[in-house]
DNA sequence: CTATGATTCAAACGAACGTATGAATCATAG
DNA sequence: CTATGATTCATACGTTCGTTTGAATCATAG
C-alpha cells in the first residue's frame, strides 16, 4: 500500500480547506479552489472525503479532537489538584480559554488561521456545520457548565450561561478579526 | 407613474430578503428562494434592485440609515445635556448598544430578524459586504469612539478599542443566536 | 378611448458548482 | 519482472446559479 503520496495529498487539502473555508467560508469556497491551492487533483477531495461536507468536517476534527482533550485534561487535573474544593472560577475561565488561544501559538496544531475558523464559524448559517460543531463541543462544554455551577453555587444557572455565551461571543469576534469596525485607523 | 406596485413589490423582496439572508446567509441564498419566498417574479430583483449585491446591501441600508441616524441622534442629545462635561460611560454604552436593542422591539423597523442578520454578517466571510458594513458604520464608530475617549481619559485608547470590541463581539454572538452551543439543554 | 411608460412574466443564457467515471500512473508484494 | 491494488488524472455529467431578453400586462396621462 502507497501512504506517502496518500498522506501528502489528504493534508495539503486539508491545510488548503483549512485556510480557505477560513477566508471564504464554505458556500464561498469551490472545490477548484481548495484543490488548485493544494495542488492536487480536482478528484482527489472525493476519493479522500467522499465530498465537500465531509471535507469541512474532518478540517475540524484534525483540530477539535487535541482541543477537546486538551480542555479535559486541564479541567481533570484542576480539579484533582483541588481535591473537591471548588475551583476558583478564574481558572475555569483559563482552561476553557486560555487553552484555545496556547492554540494560536502552536503552528502544528493550526494556529490562529484555524482559530479564525473556529471563531466565524461559530455564526455560520449552514445548518449542517453548526449541527456538527454543536456535536463535537457538547460533551466538553457540559463538563466547563457543571465547573462553573460548582465555583458559582449562588449564581443562577442561567446566568453563568449567559456569561459564557458572552465570553464565547467576545472570544469569537476578537478571533475572527473581521475587522468589520475598524473604520480605518 | 405605477408607484403601488413596485412599492410592494420592492418592500416584499426586502423583506423577503432579510429573512433568508438571516436564515442562510448570503451566498446560501438563492435568487429563486427569495423571488418565490416573497411571490414575485424571478426577474423583479435585477429589475428593482439590479443585482444580488445591490440587494443585500439595500437590505441593509433600509434600516442601518435609522439605526445610525438614532445612534448619532442619542448621543448628541447626551452630549448637549452633559455641557462640555465628560459623559459616563455607561451612556455612552446604552447610546451604542441601548438603541441596538430597543431596534429589536421595533418590528417596523426590522426587529429581531434584522438584529440576527446583523450579527451574523459582522463575521460573514463574503469581502465586499464586510466592506460596505465597514463603510457604513465608519462615521458612527468613530463619533462612540471618540466619546469613549473623552470619558476615560487615563485608559488607553488601544485598550478602549479592545473593549469596545468585546462588547460587539459578544453583543453580535448573543443576538445571532445561533446556539451552536447549546449542547442541548 | 388611446397612447405611453412602468412593471411583470415565461423562458432562456452561459458559467460555475459538486460529483462521477474510466483510463493512466504509481508503489509495493510475490 | 510481473501482478495488484491504491492513487492520480483528464474529462464529462447533471444541476443550480445570477442574469438577460423580449413580449405581455398594467396604470395612468392626454
């Protein structure tokens, strides 16, 4: 069996899909595009992936299975360094967040051209990518919920919702970095 | 001159517009959704509107001319009642972001549909219409900026920016209201 | 009523889209 | 070296896209 070439190709398309459903977004971008970037055959995206959706999917499980792991990682090893004290909402907030912007120093693992992805994403329309996203993020987000219940027991539960949502939503935008507002200066 | 017609014929596509737009986003949309969503012939939209670009972006001028009229309007009266003096800061945020959200009781005015497009355009991917947004807002911005200068002196400019920033991006998250997050409860 | 200009309509255009096909090319096992 | 299965390739398919066209229909002025 031939895996140099294999390997090579799946991740120049990935690579390029990456970059380019980040620039474009997934409607924006053909499959000509992502595959004359990533210098490979037009055919080569379904003989890989089997199609576009499946493409976009495994650009963000690529990424999503080390950030997912990761975030339980440091949330298990704060809280067992806690030893059933709650923990101090602060660092609840660093290992969600702080976790995902270590991301954007690491190159390997995408850097901020994934992180800008992640972050439009976030407010795509396409019903199958937020379905998709809601998927791959709902069993760590439950497990961040519950920590901050426990550091937050006088705080509504839907209140320390809203302030996630508020977090997520200001940690998106900045990410995203349309610029939109920058009115020129 | 036929003027009726037209009239309901152009609001019809508007309105029609605004609410797939919002649903599907731009590039999702297409001309066939919008014509048949509002009961008007496949050609009315480059008859009225000329193109789909020009469309959308009527769309948004519709409402964004009275948002930002209001906007300038609030904080001028603000100012004028001030005397010179610095304004609070927290005015200043009801002036930008109040009037964003009295808009969305205003169901002549757009209401929440309009509000979710809004939010999810300020991250859409499509280049000429973060530019027109850009644009459009440009005037405004600055005016709030500048206010929120004036008002905290001894902070930074960049780090107002910044924050001014975070209060957008997790206003326009929390209106878009996607819920991608959700994770079902 | 008739003429005129605005608007609507059915139909078609060429281009771009995602995907499928079968032959050509490659790396490796025997 | 030859056979085999994986991969790449040029090409084409059917569909959908935004836009255009010219005739039909409408409302109003004279």
């Amino acid at each position: 069996m031939a895996e140099i070439r294999t390997a090579d190709t799946r991740e120049r398309i990935l690579d390029a899909g990456e970059r380019l459903f980040m620039a474009h977004g997934y409607e924006g971008t053909s499959m000509r595009l992502i595959t004359s970037e990533a210098a490979v055959n037009l055919a080569a995206v379904n003989y890989h992936f089997g199609s576009k959706e499946s493409l976009i999917q495994e650009v963000f499980r690529r990424r999503l299975d080390w950030l997912n792991e990761e975030r339980m990682r440091v949330l298990v090893e704060m809280e067992d360094a806690a030893a059933g004290k709650p923990l101090k909402p602060s660092q609840i907030v660093d290992g969600f967040f702080g976790t995902l912007l270590r991301m954007a120093d690491d190159e390997e693992r995408g850097g901020v051209t994934f992180l800008r992805l992640l972050g439009r994403t976030l407010t795509e329309p396409s019903e199958f990518i937020r379905t998709f996203l809601a998927h791959e993020y709902a069993t760590v987000m439950d497990r961040y919920k519950e920590a901050f219940f426990k550091a937050l027991p006088d705080v509504p539960k839907a209140e320390i919702v809203w302030r996630f949502h508020f977090m997520l939503g200001a940690t998106s935008y900045a990410i995203a970095g349309t610029d939109a507002l920058a009115s020129g200066d």
